[in-house]
C-alpha cells in the first residue's frame, strides 16, 4: 500500500500493488493514462507492506477514506521530510 503525491504537496494518490518499484516506476514515467499522470503523482511518500493482498486492500480503503490531515499526519510520522522513498527502495 502506498501514496505518491506531485512536487507541491497538493493531491495525493493511495494504492496497491504487488511490486512497488515497478509501479512507482510507471507512475513517474506516466506509462498508464489517468489521474496520477494527469495531476503528475510521482512522488512516493509512504508505503508499508501487508502480510497479504486483501489486508492491503482494507488498508487502502481505510486510509482513502480518512480526511487529507490525517494522511498527512500518517505520512509525517514515517517520512517527516517528505522525500521521495523511491530512490530509497534500491
């Protein structure tokens, strides 16, 4: 589970997937169409791993439910400075 944001901090995008430096990979080449590259969502800012798909899922779903201020206190508490933690999957 993940959030990638553009440069100015100003929308964020929540998913899943199974291979995150490869998704995120598409988001920053803007491979597939649609709101992450229309809003340049490229910016990983949080991820954490689930022990299985359907955990991942529900946690997608609770966090893209939650108010802007509470993704941005969750993504304060592990990546304070708001780099961008792709580089740092390497």
């Amino acid at each position: 589970m993940y959030i990638i944001t553009n440069q100015h901090n100003s929308v964020f995008y929540t998913g899943v997937t199974s291979n995150l430096t490869a998704r995120i990979y598409e988001h920053k080449m803007k491979i597939v169409p649609g709101f992450t590259s229309k809003y340049n969502l490229d910016k990983l800012v949080f991820y954490e791993e689930q022990s299985d798909s359907l955990q991942a899922f529900a946690r997608e779903k609770q966090i893209k439910s939650w108010s802007r201020q509470r993704k941005v206190n969750l993504i304060n508490n592990q990546n304070p400075s708001w780099h961008d933690l792709y580089y740092s999957l390497f």
